[in-house]
C-alpha cells in the first residue's frame, strides 16, 4: 500500500494522479477491457513523420493537419521510451512536446525515479483524429483525439520487474484529447487529457 501512496494514487478514478497529469494515461492503472475494436485499425506505435511527397500533394491546410497528426504520433513513441529509462535524455521527446506535456513527462520521469520505477510495454494508440483546427491563427493549433490501450503498459520495480499493485478496477482504453501547436521548430504537443470516463 505505500508504493501506491507514493505513486499519488487517485481514489476516485483509480489512476495514478502523477500519471493523469502527464497525460499519458502512463498506466495500466486503469481497466474497461472492451476488447470490440477493429484489429486492422491498431498500431503499436505509428509512423512519425508524413512522407514529404505525400504532403507535397496536399494543399497547404491538409499538410499542415498530417504534420499535427504525425508529430502526435511522434509524442507517443518517444513517451515510452522516456519512462523505460526513465530519462528525458536520451530520446527526442523535445522534439515533440512542449510546455504542459514536456513538464508533466520530467514530472513523471521524476516520480518513476523516486519510486525507483519505470514503465515496460507499449500503449497502442488508435484512431487519431484531428476534432478541431485553428490554421489561421498566429500560433496555428489542432486538438487532436485518440484511443489510447495501456493494458500492456505497465509500472514495475526497476530491480525486481515486480509489477505494481493495479485497483480492480482500472481503465485500460480511454480517450485522450490532446492540443498541438505548430512552433518555429514543429508542431509540437502542448498538452495531452485523457478522459477516463470515455473508453473507447
């Protein structure tokens, strides 16, 4: 029980409260198994970057939105490489998140650390879906929403392998929205909430 008090557990949703700041739904802390989703549609971890010919067909709006998308899927590649190791250095997080999303992994980095932890496994991301975009503006940004399956993702002790304790009943596959922005070096992910309340 003290490794889960260390961990910020949060009583109400049974998510790792550390976890649900990062965003990332880091843990497999959570459960609503619906095993329903169409197979050909998941990916392990996709593809990060739009091929430069493809793009070059699009006209500039479209462009820019499979940019946002794939430096989404670029943020959760390197995610879980971070918290492997657990390290910032050593993976191109930066490169994709800024900001909350940044913070919020060094925060989390932090924690495993303390806990003498890190995360094994992948989560699957499905579905991204730009669900809203403001080109237009100075600072052009897309929200971005995604399934996100964590039920292989898991927390374990760095010197045993142990897995942590998980509540009964946690949520694996929930919905994420995220916000990207397009910054002078990219498009990057500001911030990243899952939804535990909306599985997917």
């Amino acid at each position: 029980m003290a490794r889960r008090d260390q961990l910020g557990w949060n009583g109400s949703r049974a998510i790792p409260a550390f976890l649900l700041t990062v965003c990332v739904a880091l843990t497999a802390a959570c459960t609503s198994s619906s095993e329903s989703d169409n197979a050909k549609d998941k990916t392990a971890m996709p593809t990060l970057s739009a091929a430069p010919s493809k793009l070059a067909s699009l006209d500039p709006t479209e462009a820019a939105k499979e940019q946002a998308l794939a430096a989404y899927k670029g943020y959760w590649a390197e995610l879980p490489k971070v918290y492997a190791m657990p390290a910032i250095e050593g993976t191109e997080i930066k490169r994709y998140a800024a900001a909350e999303a940044l913070s919020q992994a060094e925060a989390s980095v932090k924690n495993l650390s303390t806990t003498k932890s890190v995360m094994t496994g992948l989560p699957i991301l499905t579905n991204p879906t730009i669900t809203d975009a403001a080109l237009d503006k100075k600072t052009p940004s897309v929200t971005i929403s995604s399934c996100l399956d964590v039920v292989q993702w898991k927390i374990v002790n760095k010197a045993s392998g142990e897995p942590a304790a998980m509540p009964s009943n946690r949520v694996t596959k929930y919905v994420v929205v995220a916000l990207v922005e397009r910054w002078e070096d990219g498009w990057k992910v500001l911030k990243a909430t899952p939804k535990a309340d909306q599985p997917c």
